[in-house]
C-alpha cells in the first residue's frame, strides 16, 4: 500500500485529525467491530503511548456516526446498517485529572472535567454537590435527551493513582475517591449502551472498579493481541514507502532495514499465548520520522517517575532478565502501586510476557530499546548518587571503546564502581544469587550488572550470557566495527588482582570465547571487592 502523500502521525491521537489531515493510519477497525457486537463492557490494559487514546478517539467516532472517516476501512459496513443509529458519547479522559496539587484539587479538577464533557452534550450540572453526582445526571440526561443508551469511554483510567506509585497513602486516597466516581457505571447500568476502559493498571478485584459489573477484561485475550501497536505485517503494509526510504538512507536492502527495526523496537506480547509481537507506535514512527537508530522510549511515561521507582527500591536490570512468573501473576499482577516491581514494571511496558519451553510465563524485556533505556535509568540513578554528569562518562566510554582506549575505558568502568551506594554492597554481600542454576557471589553479580547496565545505557550493543558449567564470557562488547571480549573475576581479601586478571583472560583464551569472533580483542579485569575498583586489565 504505497503512502509517500500521507505524513507519519507521530503524536496524534485523534481519529478524525489522522483521516482528514493526510496521515496514514492502520486500520484497527474490525477489533473494535467485534468488540460492539459481542458484548457491553470491556476493559483493555496496555502500556502508554501504545495507541489507547486513538482506540477509544475511534470509538467515539463510530458511535456519533462520522461515516465519512471510515470510508475504505473494515468498520464502514457497521455504520450502513439498517439498525445502525448514533449515540451520546461521555468521553472521560483521566490523563488531564491534576494530581500535583493535593487532594482538594484533584476533586475540583474531577468535577470540572464532568462539567466539560457534560456541557459539550447541552447539559449543566456544575451546581451538583460531588463530582459522582455529576456524572450519574450526566447519563441519565444523555440518554433521556437523545432517547439512545449512552456510550461511556474512559481513558486512562488509573493515570490519577498512578501518579502516586511512589506515595501508598495518597494512591489510595485518590482511589477511594474515583471508586466512588466510576460506581455510578454500575448504577445506572440501564441507561448505558457501552462501556470501554483503558488503562496501564491491570483490572484489579479490589480496585477502584470493585463497585461495578466486572468488564470483560480483553488484555490479554488473543484475538484482541494486536489491538494496539503494530504487527510486522502491519509495519511493511501500511508503511512500505517509509521502509524503502529509510533503507536507501541507511543504505540497507528493506529486508535488512526491517531485522534491525525489529531488533531494536519489536518485541512486545501482551496476549496469552505470548505469541503477538507488536511494535511500539511511538518509537516506530519517531525512527521513521529521524531514521536514527536511538532509544525513543524513554522519553514516553515520564523517565523521572521511573527512575524514583527504581531508585527507591534499590532495581538493576539483570535481576529481571527471564523473570518467571504465574499465569495467575500474567492475568492480575494487581494495581501498580502495591504489586512486586515486575508487576509495575510489566504494566508499565518496560517487561513483557514471554512462554518458557515447560509452558510458564516468564518476563523479559521486550527489545533492545527498552532494555537500553532501562539501563540507562539505572546507571543514571548510580551516578547523581555522587552527584555526577552520567553523559560526560558515556562519552568518555564512547571514545574509550571508538579507540581501543583501554585505560580510559577502565577509568570510565572505575567511576561507575565507586559511584555505587555503600549500602548496595552491604546488602549484596549478605546473599549470593542463585541464576540459571549457577551461584553468583553476590557482588561478583553486582559489579557485573553495574557495568553491564552503563555499557547498554551508552547506547553500546553488549550481549551477556549468564555462566553455566560449560562456561560463557562475561560481556561481548561491539562497537563501531570493534568486538571486545570481556571476563571479569573478583579479587576478595588477600587475593590478588593482577592474578584475577590472568585468570579472566586465561579462561577467555583456553575455551576459545573469542573464536566465533574475527579480529575480537580479549581482556581480563581483576576488580578488587575491598577497594570496588578495577586494578588490574589483561588485554590480548
């Protein structure tokens, strides 16, 4: 499907702006067709900016009955039904609720909102003592007005409490007062032709919708898997002439263009077979737009919040490579304030489901992008510890590893190391980890995902293959046309660094590491555990 006329709708999420202003737009029609037909109330759980706004922005199309916008898509049949008619739409989008103001603003902003959607339907209900109030006369005088059921889609539902993932109390303030708000969905059920909810939060049974008639929760239904984001198949369709040219810019064949896009922005599965892999839309068409390959990531769902999050609770990144988890765990990993870490961070998109070869689910990130950016939180977080610029040291490491610079390169290595929290290892060294059946001292383990965090924050492509008793390097590093193989070995107490040295470099060469890889450099670091300092390097 040639689009070279259509613009890339980086940023758009209004359906009416995407058909009528020149933007290309992947028809996601028939799941919502499907959708109206077989049922009342569902609830959709995905990641921000994974196209949730533009699902219910067409939602909301369908029911006014905006045929024009849907000429040529597979929804067009549903409005040119004989039964068809049109009905009030109460759009309720929670992104915009306040919640930097305190408590008292956050209702006042909760009822303004319903006093805006109401007066946009010919209705006023300011004067109603609470924001519930509000919408309880909203649906009944839309319904009545228009002599239809009204439809009621909620975007972002728990975006007001989730903003306080890092404040329990207040979450929980927040959440008695929209369970209080959304209760009057179940009230008024005869009123109400349907009802759509999105939100990052999965649908929680204690949760703020504990009051309402249970949704059919759709998120990880397979049919609907591809609801939201791009299939590959989707990718090359409808954005075959943006794939040609940023090929010829690259000077990439597409098919090698499309392998590396898929290894850096492909890789998402929400449904229950895990199956589905989906693009991010916003990453997707933000590379098609600059054709640079970067982390585009980590700047969707606010990066400082997370970086707290993980700064608070002490997270690397390795420690959820291939996290195992239950079904039950998959299906409600329970409200983002309160869940374990990898619930918050497989609700937030940062991990995604995968099946393990037994038929279990497991966690990992779903591409490259997201685990460089979530590298790059960490090491961001190790370095304002000390208080120092994290990007003059990445470019200190960009250079060390451009030039075969060795010294620097373990310079750069040795202000990560000291700039990790005491308490780190004071904790680390209470315990030892327990990885892919191999027992890692535990800050052997913590040196190794520091460092292996800084290198994926730079940007630098760097594969770890975690030890088992046939043994794998460390780190295998390339950069810029250089491939380093890298081991590491801990000196504790009396023992010797230059000998941990010759050991890590001894170990590279005699299993032949470096074999798979043409001209690669080896080298030995001997960190020392007392002075959490690399002292010794063996290069050959």
């Amino acid at each position: 499907m040639k689009n070279r006329k259509l613009n890339l709708p980086v940023g758009i999420q209004t359906f009416e702006d995407i058909r009528t202003k020149g933007y290309v737009y992947v028809d996601k029609t028939k799941y919502l067709i499907h959708l109206i037909d077989k049922g009342k109330i569902y609830f959709l759980s995905r990641p921000r900016r994974f196209g949730k706004s533009l699902t219910i922005s067409t939602l909301e199309a369908l029911f006014l009955g905006k045929k024009e916008l849907f000429k040529g898509l597979y929804a067009e049949e549903f409005l040119y039904r004989p039964n068809y008619q049109a009905s009030p739409v109460i759009r309720l989008d929670m992104s915009s609720i306040t919640t930097n103001q305190g408590l008292d603003t956050f209702e006042a902003s909760l009822r303004l909102l319903t006093v805006e959607v109401a007066e946009k339907l010919g209705f006023d209900v300011s004067k109603l003592p609470s924001s519930g109030d509000m919408l309880r006369s909203l649906i009944k005088s839309a319904s009545k007005k228009y002599n239809q059921q009204a439809v009621i889609l909620i975007d972002e539902y728990d975006k007001p409490y989730t903003d306080f993932v890092n404040d329990p109390d207040m979450a929980e303030k927040v959440r008695d007062i929209l369970r209080n708000y959304y209760v009057q969905i179940k009230s008024n059920d005869e009123y109400i032709r349907f009802v759509f909810i999105t939100g990052i939060s999965k649908f929680a049974k204690f949760g703020v919708f504990s009051t309402l008639n249970t949704p059919l929760d759709i998120s990880m239904m397979p049919e609907y898997g591809s609801i939201c984001g791009y299939t590959e198949e989707e990718l090359i369709h409808y954005f075959y002439d943006y794939l040609d040219d940023t090929s010829k810019h690259l000077q990439l064949s597409i098919y090698e263009t499309v392998e590396k896009i898929r290894y850096y922005y492909n890789g998402f599965s929400f449904d229950s077979s895990a199956q589905t892999r989906l693009y991010n839309p916003y990453s997707t068409l933000t590379f098609f737009h600059k054709k640079l390959f970067i982390n585009y990531w980590i700047h969707t769902g606010k990066p400082k919040f997370i970086a707290d999050y993980l700064k608070s609770r002490n997270l690397t990144v390795e420690q959820f490579r291939n996290f195992p988890i239950t079904h039950d765990f998959a299906e409600s990993p329970g409200d983002v304030d309160s869940t374990p870490p990898e619930g918050f961070l497989y609700q937030s998109g940062y991990l995604t489901l995968r099946v393990a070869k037994e038929g279990n689910y497991t966690l990992d990130y779903p591409n490259i992008e997201v685990l460089n950016s979530m590298s790059a939180l960490v090491t961001q977080n190790i370095f304002q510890n000390k208080g120092y610029d994290s990007g003059s040291y990445n470019r200190r490491l960009i250079h060390a590893l451009q030039n075969n610079d060795y010294e620097l390169f373990k310079n750069a290595l040795n202000t990560l190391l000291a700039s990790i929290p005491y308490d780190d290892f004071s904790k680390a060294a209470e315990e030892c980890i327990l990885i892919n059946n191999y027992k890692f001292p535990a800050q052997e383990w913590l040196f190794r995902s520091s460092i292996l965090s800084f290198l994926r924050g730079c940007g630098v492509v760097v594969e770890a293959e975690l030890h088992t008793h046939l043994g794998r390097p460390d780190l295998v590093i390339s950069y810029n046309g250089n491939v380093w193989i890298i081991e590491i070995k801990v000196a504790y107490q009396n023992q010797n660094t230059e000998k941990k040295a010759e050991e890590a470099l001894r170990q590279i060469i005699d299993k032949q590491y470096a074999k798979p890889y043409p001209n690669a450099v080896s080298i030995g670091l001997g960190i020392d555990d007392a002075l959490r300092q690399i002292s010794a390097v063996r290069v050959q």
